[in-house]
C-alpha cells in the first residue's frame, strides 16, 4: 500500500507525510508471462473487459469496469490473511481485472494456467455494486451513486 492512493489520502486526512513504507515491486518476469497471457485471451476474443489494476488498487478498477459497461458487479474478496482495506487498495503491481463469459471459462483457464488467478465474482444487470468481504459487506451501492460521485469528483478536478 506504500506511496499508494490510499496512504495519500491518510496523509492528507492527518495532516502528516506518512505515505507507508511498503512501495509495490515489480516482478517483471512474472508480469511478463500475465501480459502475455491477456494479450492472447484478447487476440483469440475470450475477454469480455480488462482493465489493469492500478492507481486505486481493486476497488478503483472495479469501479471504473463497472461504470463503463454502466453493470454492476456481485464480488466477494474474502481471504482471512488481508485487511478489506489492503485487498481492495493495495497497488501491486502486474494484476489485471478481467471479465470472463461464463461460456468461455474452459478456454479462459486453459490460457492463464500457471499464472496465479481468481475468480471474485460476477457482473450482473441490477445496477448494484456490491462487495463482500467474509460475510460481510464492505461496499453496498448503486451504480448510478456511482456514477454520479464518479463525475461530481471530475467536475470538481477542472
């Protein structure tokens, strides 16, 4: 989480430069074989999206596929080892947010064997936006919220 969005934001709500020790490193021959693996499920049309996991971590990136496609997404992150912040923040590098039909599943794990991967959940036509973490729900909201918190924010950038 270190030198991420969210310390950023820590930063600025105390009013101190603590931005985390922990900066993301980079593997780049494991990187290199999931590009390489995306860029193959792109060529032979087995992704619906993909999105990188990036500046906001996961959270952020399913916010931005959710928006765009205006679906909502039914996901659950749970994992006893990691806090909901560090899993839904953290900025590491080389993940790759990718949505699946479930017709293509078979040939979508034949291409990324080897390569760790997770299934979180599902998009749905709902338009709710929902994210669970061991039985708990963490984020509960509807797409259109979202939306328009998403261009309240970039109006106020301008």
């Amino acid at each position: 989480l270190g030198a991420g969005e969210y310390f950023k934001m820590l930063a600025k709500q105390n009013k101190d430069n603590a931005i985390g020790n922990n900066v993301p490193k980079v593997d780049l021959i494991k990187n290199k074989k999931t590009y390489l693996a995306v860029e193959k499920l792109i060529d032979e049309e087995i992704l619906s999206s993909s999105i990188s996991v990036s500046s906001g971590g996961l959270a952020i990136a399913l916010a931005k596929a959710s928006l765009g496609g205006m679906l909502g997404v039914d996901v659950d992150i749970s994992d006893k080892k990691l806090a909901s912040y560090v899993k839904l923040f953290s900025e590491s590098q080389g993940r790759i947010l990718v949505s699946i039909s479930p017709r293509k599943i078979k040939d979508f794990e034949k291409v990324v064997r080897g390569i760790k991967h997770a299934k979180l959940g599902k998009v749905s036509l709902g338009g709710k936006f929902s994210i669970v973490d061991s039985g708990k729900k963490v984020v509960d909201v509807s797409v259109k919220n979202l939306t328009n918190s998403y261009h309240k924010f970039s109006e106020s950038m301008k």
